[in-house]
C-alpha cells in the first residue's frame, strides 16, 4: 500500500497543477474561513497560480462597498499580486469569455439563480484558456470539471 501511495504522489507531482483564484476564494482566504483555509492549501500544493486581473476590481469593489479602508484595500490586492501571476484579458481570454457567459447564463436559469456576472465569465475563460482549475465555492462554477470546490 506504501509503495502504492508513493508511486501515486510522485505521478502527481509529474503533472502539472495550475489554477486560477476566483474573488471568492481571495475573500475567504483574507477571512480565514474553513474555505480559506482549503483555498490555502490548493495554492500551496500549485505549481503555478494565476488571478485574472478582472479579480482584483471584483474583491476591490466588494471590500470598498463593505467600507474596508483604502489602504487595506491596497494590502490584500499586493498580497494577491505577489501570490499569483495576473492575467490580463486578451482577445482569446475575451472571445472564450463570451462563450462562457453564454454557459453560465444557461447553467444559472435551470439552477435557478439570477444572472452570472462577466466576472465569472473572465474567471472561466482564463481557466480554459490556460488549461487550470479553478479555486472556489462560487455557485455559478459548481460542478464543472475545471473547479476545485472550497465551499460546503
């Protein structure tokens, strides 16, 4: 069972793991929640990790509204920039964005949710496009096969 197990860790390690942090997982990462802390380790356990540059308005909008002062504001969002590549949006990004929208808006009325944000779109987009898994517990992404699900 031993060599088992070993020969399974050192499979995994052979393949590379990437993943694209959703908002969701930052604010919970920040928070220190059960899900930030799972968000934690996944980032760890990457080889590499990439934040959508769309991302960093998204948690700055959220924690503005919420009344976090600026500067803190600024804290979280180097400490996001200095954990992850940013990604910015390209004209791949922002065509395969578009399909997804399209996909998440169908996947959101048949699960009865209101509308996805282009956020999500942008997240999803990136993931396909760099062919990584996305950390979250965001509603809109459950159960597609590029999540990494950090929620309930």
């Amino acid at each position: 069972m031993v060599r088992i197990l070993a020969k399974l860790d050192h499979l995994r390690r052979k393949i590379a793991v990437k993943v694209v942090i959703d908002a969701y997982a930052w604010v919970e990462l920040f928070i220190g929640s059960k899900s930030g802390k799972k968000a934690m380790e996944l980032i760890q356990n990457s080889d590499e990790a990439f934040t959508p540059d769309i991302v960093l308005a998204e948690v700055a909008r959220k924690y503005l509204r919420e009344g976090m002062d600026e500067e803190t504001i600024q804290r979280r969002l180097t400490v996001i920039e200095e954990v992850s590549e940013i990604t910015p949006i390209d004209k791949e990004i922002a065509l395969e964005s578009a399909k997804c929208y399209m996909l998440l808006s169908e996947r959101a009325k048949k699960d009865n949710l209101r509308g996805p944000s282009l956020f999500d779109a942008v997240v999803l987009a990136t993931a396909r496009t760099l062919r990584a898994k996305i950390i979250t517990g965001d509603e809109y992404f459950k159960n597609l096969d590029e999540v990494l699900w950090i929620a309930k």
